[in-house]
C-alpha cells in the first residue's frame, strides 16, 4: 500500500534562512505521527508545506497519489483532503460556532444549508459542544474554541488531520479536554500529524515520533524506542528536559 | 407773346434755355434722390392712416421681449414701452416675431414700421437706419452705501476696495481703476452685503440687475452717469424723421407723466416672490419651506457619492494589498494624489475640465468627485481594517479549501467592514456636508437654495442659522445611525465596546 502522504527532500527558506533543510517523511493510511523538537526546529514550517500553507522552495509532496504543486486547482484539492488546526484556533470572529463550522462546508463543499447544519451540528456534538451552536467565538473558553476549531476541519471530511501545537496556547486546566478530542480521532482511524509538547498524549496514541532540529530529522521510529531508547544524544537531551 | 418771342430768339439764347432746362431737372431729381423717403411716402402719414404701429422685434431676450409661457404672448419692457408709445400717439400696435440678424433687413424691406428689440445703439448700425432717442439705458452703475458722501462718479474711484461679479464687464472696469482693490463676488448680491457690512466701498455692475436689489433691500444708491454705453434705441427706416420725432416726443411724455417708471419698476423691480413675512417665525417658516424641496438633493447627492467612494475605496484598498505590485502602486499614487488636492479644484476640474470630454451633468459630475476623493480617504480606513484582521483568519479559511476570493469575501471582509463602521460613520457625515461644495456648479441643494433664497430676499443672518440647522438634524441622524448600526452589526470580542 502506498503512503498517503510522501514528502520528499523538502527545502523551505525564508530569505536565507533554511527552515527546513531536505526532510523525507512518509505517512501510510491510519498513522498518528507526532513531531516534537526545540522552538524554531521547523516542525510547523514542516507542517504548513503539507497544505501548502507554506510553499515549498526544492522536493515533491504528493499527498493520496497527487502530486502538490504550484498549481492553484491542485492546492485546491488537496486542501480538501488536509484539515489543519492552529494553534490560535482561528475561528471566525464574525460568525457563531455553528456558522463557523457551515462556512466552508456550504462555500467550498457547496452543500446545501440544511445538510451543512447537520453535519455541523453532529461534530459538534462529538467535540461536546452542541450546546455551544449559537454562540461566538469571544465568549467560548480557550479548550471551547479548539474543539470548536476541530470540529469546523473534520466538518470538510479530510483524509489527513494537521495539528500545529494545538494546546500551547491553552490553559492547564483546558488541555486534557482537547486531546481528548484528539485521541478519540486517532482511535477512530484518523491519519494525525501532530506538532506538539504534549510527550503523554504521544505516549498514549502516537505510532511513530520524529525529533526535529534545525531544520532536519534528527531522529524518527516508534514511539516506545524513541520514548525509551533514543539513539541521538540530541533526542536524549531534549526529552529528559520535556518529560522533567 | 412769349411764343413769339421764343421764335424770335437766337439760336444761342435757345442753347441757354435748354441748358437751363436741363440743369433744372437734374437739380430737381437729385432733390428727389436726396429727399424722397420724406417727399415720397411718409411713414408717420401711411401709419395714421391706417390706425396701426407694425413693430418687429425677436421675442427671446427676457426681460424685454420674450414669448410669455402659459399665454404665448409676447411680453416684456420693451413690448410694454411700445404700447404705451401707441396709446400716446393714439395708434394700435401689431408685433411681427422676426430673427435678431435678419431684424434691419424686415424694416428696410417695410414689412414693419419700426424695430423694438433691446437694440443698442452703435455707429455701424446707425448708418443702416434711424434710431430714437436710447430709451433704455444698460450700462454698467456704480452702487454705494446710502450714507456716501465722497463718491459721486468713476474718477472717486481710485484707491477704493470695489466689488464686482465674477468675468462680468463690470469686473473688468473695476480692474481698470488706479490702486483699486477689486474683490470678486460668484453673485452680485453677496457683494451689496459685504459693502453693507462694511467690507467694500462701492460695487459696480449692470444698472438693471443693482436698481433690483437697491430696491429690494435699500442701504445703497446709484451715483453718478453709466459707465459704459449701452444704450437701446427704437429703430425706423432712414429719413423717416417725422415718426422719430413723435416716438421721441412719446417716449419725453411718458418719462414725464411716469408711466416709464412704472413699466421700468414693473420689469426690473424688486421680484414679487418671495413675500416675506415681517415676524420672526414666520420668516423662518418661509426660509425653511423654501428650504425644504432641496433636502432630498442634498441626501440623494451624499448617497450616489459615498456609493461611489466605497466601491472605489474597496477596489484601492484590495489593489493596494494585493500581490501585484504596478495594481498596488497605481492605488498608492491615486491615494496620495487625490487626498494631496482640494475637493473643491476637483469637482471643478471633473465639472469643467473634463467636461469638455466627456459630458456629464453637474450631478454626477458632483458625485463622481466626491466619490474619487472620498474614496481615497475610505482606501486607506478599509486597508487599516482589513490589515488588522489577524493573519490566522485568512489561513484558517485558506486551510479549508476556500480560495482567494472566498476569504475575501466570506472571512475578511466582513469583518474589516464590520471593525471599520465607525470610521466610515465619520467619513459619511463628512462627505454630508462636502455635499455642498457642489453648489458651486450650480446643482440645486441644500447649500444652494439657501444661496438663492438670500440673492431674492437679503436675509442673511435666519437663512444661514436655517441651512446649518438642516444640515446639523441630518448629521446628528446620522451619527445615531451609525451607533446603531455600530453596536447591531458588532463582532463580539473585536473593536471597541459600546
């Protein structure tokens, strides 16, 4: 079976800084991957090239058989297959949850009014929002918002999830409820790329973890090995300090 | 006998008679030639004995002659003077519309007796035909304060602050004058009432148009000879001297019993309307009834403009954001010239300048200027808002599939327009009350109608309080407007609370 994702020899600059210098990464169907490294490792930057969020500078992406290039109706595409959340959790600040989450499904889907709030409304339901429909963004709590965030990307029916460092921004007391979330996704079969610090919510779902630096893997294999017994001094380094 | 004698003359003396004889009749025929009109056909006989005065005049120069629009008379001064010329001289008159430059040609080809039609008197003219005495005199006057004393004719003029309307002869003479200060006015009324207030020592301009306002509003008086001649006269077929010197006696009669006076006052008097009622609030209600048809222009002007100015603000503030960098210049260059420029040059320089081009009418040409350089201001106010939209807005929507265009549309603009309510109140109500710069091109608003209500009846002071306080209800409505559709349209957690 062919990956669903298959990044090859990946450069990302930024004027002359190397954000990412050739990373090869391969996703088969079903796998939770997590990414953990120092700030400013190019782990999101990493991220962002998968949905063209960020345009790559040398390599191939090719993501369930296509190949991610400059062409827009491709990026389009694609962009269907990929959710993403954010760390910021970006939801649209004019609209309530409920339109947040129908926007793009009735815009880009173009489904009907009535099937989008369906849809809508059971994701909410999953992410134990549903009572939250009517309100908007300002008024939900920071763990409301990432769920609610969650939510509006599973709303499109991706193939892949991307989550770039989606507790940092929460307070302690929200994060549990969050990965939850998460971890209900994976179970239930979701492709995951996760960004994040979180070693546990990695211990307990991820099937394999990839230590960045600087730009470049520096270590990557299942996630007990490289939890137990990480090879790089590196990986070492930076877990004994995270799992402190 | 004298036939013998004639028999028996020389044939010399024969010679001399006959070349008398001959000399005689060319005498007598260039009597003739020289004296026919008179000794031929008398015009004044021929119109006695018919009873009728035919008079030929081109009926479309109002107030003198003009065809009456519900009645299709002809009417005017000079139709008015004319009869009463005929009454005097015990005569019906019976008019025949003729074209002005065909007018000389009718009364030498005696189609008509004699010509009335504001005609002025100039030596070219007067070697085609006879005229009267100038009955009308339309030169240019010079008005001063009642209580003048020092100014009595053109050469007291130097060295004084004169006011004139603007590229009128009457400016052009003041221009003329040693050290004079010439201060010009759009209308001449404004100049009465800034020597009124003080302001200038004399105002020069068409006798007519000053006699109606000194009648109007008194607090001036008209010295000294017309300066410049232009003076209209009657005309008559040359050598008609006997009918010129009846209209003269005429016009001397009527001069002296009045009646010229009365046709004078009757035609160049003070207008009838509006009447001006004498209590307080009955002026205002006048000013504000007259005021009140012009409001509508006034919102319907604003509206068309401020349309304009958001179509071209989100269409700068776009292209200035945008990726295409000659797009984003040419907007920076529109922003940067048309905010470093009067509004006034260019409602003036799209009304005139380019109306030789293209023609609109001052209406949209009104509109079209406001709407450019509101535009400008409303670019940069949009391009502020939408810049504070954070980033993570546009990604998030560009994340889940939407294209450019999309995000724009459904993510960012909503928003940026929301945030920028505030601001774009207090450009509205700005763009309100730049309405009435467009009366400047003459489009009947509100600023304008209080202009024409003071040329009629002088009331400075209540109609300008009337004007301001119109356009004060419609800002203070609008900036109500504007909460309300502020605290309605809010984003929770964005902008300011209310």
């Amino acid at each position: 079976m062919t990956p669903i994702v298959q990044a090859r020899s990946l450069v990302k600059k930024f004027d002359h800084i190397v954000a990412v210098d050739d990373v090869s990464v391969e996703i088969e169907k079903g796998e939770v991957i997590v990414i953990i490294g120092p700030s400013g490792s190019g782990k999101s930057t990493f991220l962002r090239c998968l949905n063209a969020l960020e345009k790559i500078d040398s390599g191939q992406i090719i993501i369930d058989k296509e190949i991610l290039d400059t062409d827009a109706k491709k990026i389009h595409d694609i962009r269907l297959e990929v959710g993403m959340v954010f760390q910021q959790f970006d939801l649209f600040m004019h609209l309530s949850v409920l339109e947040n989450l129908m926007l793009a499904q009735r815009v880009v889907r173009k489904r009907s009014r009535q099937n989008a709030e369906q849809i809508a409304r059971e994701y909410l339901g999953r992410v134990g929002l549903a009572d939250k429909a009517d309100s908007f963004p300002a008024h939900l709590s920071g763990g409301q918002k990432q769920r609610a965030a969650i939510a509006r990307a599973l709303c499109m029916n991706p193939k892949i999830m991307l989550f770039d460092e989606p507790t940092s921004a929460l307070d302690p007391e929200m994060i549990g409820e969050v990965l939850d979330v998460m971890k209900n996704l994976a179970r239930g079969g979701m492709t995951m790329v996760v960004v994040t610090h979180e070693i546990g919510f990695a211990r307990e779902v991820a099937d394999r973890i990839i230590f960045f630096e600087a730009g470049k893997i520096v270590e990557s294999g299942p996630t007990d090995e490289i939890l137990s017994s990480a090879k790089h001094p590196r990986t070492m380094e930076f877990l004994s300090k995270v799992l402190k | 006998m004298k036939r013998r004698f004639r028999r028996n003359e020389t044939l010399r003396a024969r010679f001399v008679r006959r070349v008398n004889y001959l000399l005689i009749c060319i005498a007598f025929l260039i009597g003739i030639l020289i004296y026919a009109p008179d000794v031929l056909a008398d015009g004044l006989d021929d119109v006695r004995s018919r009873g009728v005065l035919f008079v030929g005049t081109d009926a479309t120069y109002p107030p003198f002659e003009y065809a009456d629009e519900t009645t299709r008379e002809i009417v005017g001064f000079d139709i008015d003077l004319v009869r009463a010329i005929c009454d005097n001289l015990g005569l019906r008159v019976e008019f025949t519309v003729v074209p002005f430059d065909a007018i000389i040609s009718g009364l030498n080809s005696r189609k008509y007796d004699c010509i009335i039609s504001a005609m002025t008197i100039t030596p070219e003219r007067a070697e085609a035909i006879l005229f009267s005495e100038p009955y009308y005199d339309a030169g240019q006057s010079i008005a001063v304060s009642t209580d003048d004393k020092t100014i009595l004719s053109f050469e007291d003029l130097k060295g004084k602050r004169i006011g004139a309307q603007l590229g009128t002869t009457g400016e052009m003479l003041a221009r003329k004058i040693e050290n004079a200060t010439v201060k010009s006015f759009d209308n001449i009324g404004e100049a009465f009432r800034d020597m009124a207030n003080g302001n200038l020592d004399a105002v020069i301009n068409d006798k007519p148009v000053s006699q109606q306002i000194i009648i109007a509003r008194g607090k001036a008086k008209l010295v000294g000879p017309t300066l410049s001649s232009e003076q209209y006269g009657i005309g008559m077929r040359k050598g008609e001297e006997r009918l010129k010197r009846a209209i003269d006696d005429a016009l001397t009669e009527l001069r002296a019993q009045g009646i010229y006076s009365d046709i004078d006052e009757k035609w160049f008097g003070a207008p009838p309307i509006p009447a001006i009622p004498k209590s307080f609030p009955g002026m205002i209600w006048s000013i504000l009834r007259y005021l009140a048809p012009a409001v509508p222009m006034t919102i319907l002007i604003t509206l068309c403009s401020f349309l304009l100015a958001i179509i071209f603000g989100i269409v700068a503030a776009l292209a200035r954001i945008g990726r295409n960098r000659v797009v984003g210049g040419l907007s920076k260059a529109y922003s940067d010239i048309v905010r470093g420029v009067p509004l006034i040059v260019q409602i003036f320089f799209i009304y005139f300048g380019l109306g030789s081009i293209f023609h609109l009418g001052e209406f949209w040409a009104g509109a079209l200027a406001i709407g450019i350089c509101y535009g400008a201001y409303l670019a940069e106010i949009f391009r502020a808002g939408i810049q504070a939209i954070p980033h993570g807005q546009s990604e998030a929507a560009l994340s889940l599939g939407m294209n450019h265009w999309q995000v724009d549309r459904h993510v960012i603009l909503p928003q940026a327009l929301r945030m920028v309510v505030p601001p774009v109140a207090n450009e509205f109500i700005a763009c309100l009350k730049d309405s009435s710069l467009v009366s400047i091109i003459g489009l009947r608003e509100l600023t304008r109608a209080g202009r024409e209500y003071l040329s009629w009846t002088y009331i400075d002071f209540a109609t300008w309080l009337m004007v301001g306080a119109l356009y004060l209800i419609m800002t203070l409505a609008l900036a109500r407007l504007s909460r309300i559709i502020e605290s309605r349209y809010r984003i929770p957690g964005l902008g300011t609370q209310i």
